[in-house]
C-alpha cells in the first residue's frame, strides 16, 4: 500500500510527542483503561481525526465499509474480517491480537472504529516512540491480557514467530530451553514472568526493535 502521507505523519508525530507513554500503574490489565494514563490517545484524537479526514488512512478506513456506509465513515466500525484484508495484517502472525488490543468495540468484536484504525496506525508508524511501540507490543504479545508475560504467553508468542506447521514448530525441549533463555535474560525480579518494565528493558537494548514493529498502510 501507499505509505502515510504527510498528514499522518504530522498527525502522529503531534499526538505522540505531546503524550506520555502508556505505563499504566492502575490495573494489571490496561485493556480499555480506565486510567488517564491509559487513555493518553483520546483527548487528542478528535483533532487528529479532522486533520486526517482527508488523508490516506482515512481512504483505506472507508475503502473497508460497504459501500452505503462510506458516507459516514467517521462514525461506522469496520467488522473485524474486513480489517483482516488488509494485506499488511493478512500475513501478520498477530493479526488477532492487533485487531483484539486496539478494537474499542463494547461488543469484544474486535471490529474497528476510525479513531481505533488511527490508534493502530499511528503505534506501527514512524513517529510513534520505541516505548509507545513496546508498550503495545506487550499488550499484543500478552495472550491472556493479565498484564505480564508468563510461559504460556511466551509460548503462543513462539508458534506465532515459527509458524504452527508440524516442521516448524519447536520441539518440546526446543521450546522449554528457549523460554528459559528468554526468562533468564528478561527477568530481572525473578518472578517467573516478565512484566512491562521488564519488557521494555529488553527492547530498549534492540535498537532493531522499533524499525521492525511497523505495519505501513
Ligand atoms: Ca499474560
Ligand atoms: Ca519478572
């Protein structure tokens, strides 16, 4: 697809450079936070919605809906399948964790409002901070939503990373000695399971992290 354009860019850039990171000391879960912190996306969004109504996200957004809805895009929500089109999400091995983090349907129906469309946006774009794409890219990764990455979590992230194929999977040993790396290298207090501060301490040392958690439309 075409790359944002400039608005987007500017749109992401003003949204993200006047906001704090996400750490949410609140719940353990930040899933639809209550909290101020959580929530830093929203007072600014209605803004960003207007200078990006004529961009190019706001054309692939409507370009989801039937065509009768098009009209009123700003108010529809694309169903989560035609969100899944999108070539950039099509081949994404998180692509149900994308939709199911930035969907703010009451439903859980993961589908998409163009403020949750612009939300996705902005986090896989270039303006958006290494701690704002690690912070989403622990929610992304945190299976069960619990706020904290255990082994189960860390599991379901390898088979998303090697494909579930028979010959791409690891092998139980593979897979039990991985984690225990991955632990032993991440977990810092010992607690068994790696939390968000945990998180971003390992990614603050990959400097390829950021370039690679991007999803352009
Ligand atoms: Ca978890
Ligand atoms: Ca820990």
């Amino acid at each position: 697809g075409d790359p944002p354009g400039p608005a987007l860019r500017t749109a992401g850039r003003e949204l993200w450079e006047t906001g704090r990171p996400p750490r949410c000391s609140a719940g353990q879960s930040c899933l639809h936070c209550p909290c101020p912190e959580g929530c830093l996306l929203r007072p600014s969004r209605h803004r960003a919605s207007l200078v990006l109504a004529s961009s190019s996200a706001y054309k692939r957004f409507s370009e989801l809906l039937p065509k009768e809805e098009r009209e009123n895009a700003c108010s529809a929500r694309v169903p989560k399948s035609q969100i899944l089109t999108l070539p950039e999400l099509r081949a994404n091995p998180f692509q149900h964790r994308i939709c199911w983090v930035f969907s703010t349907s009451d439903d859980r129906d993961d589908s998409m409002s163009f403020e949750d469309f612009l939300d996705m946006l902005s986090v896989f774009s270039d303006s958006a901070t290494s701690d704002i794409k690690s912070y989403y890219a622990f929610r992304i990764f945190d299976f069960d939503d619990d706020g904290t990455l255990d082994r189960k979590d860390l599991e379901k992230l390898v088979n998303c990373l090697t494909g579930q194929g028979e010959e791409s999977r690891l092998s139980n040993t593979e897979m039990e000695q991985l984690i225990r790396n991955i632990l032993e290298e991440s977990d810092i207090d010992k607690d068994g399971t790696i939390n968000l501060a945990e998180f971003q301490h390992i990614v603050s040392r990959s400097p390829d992290f950021a370039s690679s958690f991007k999803i352009v439309l």
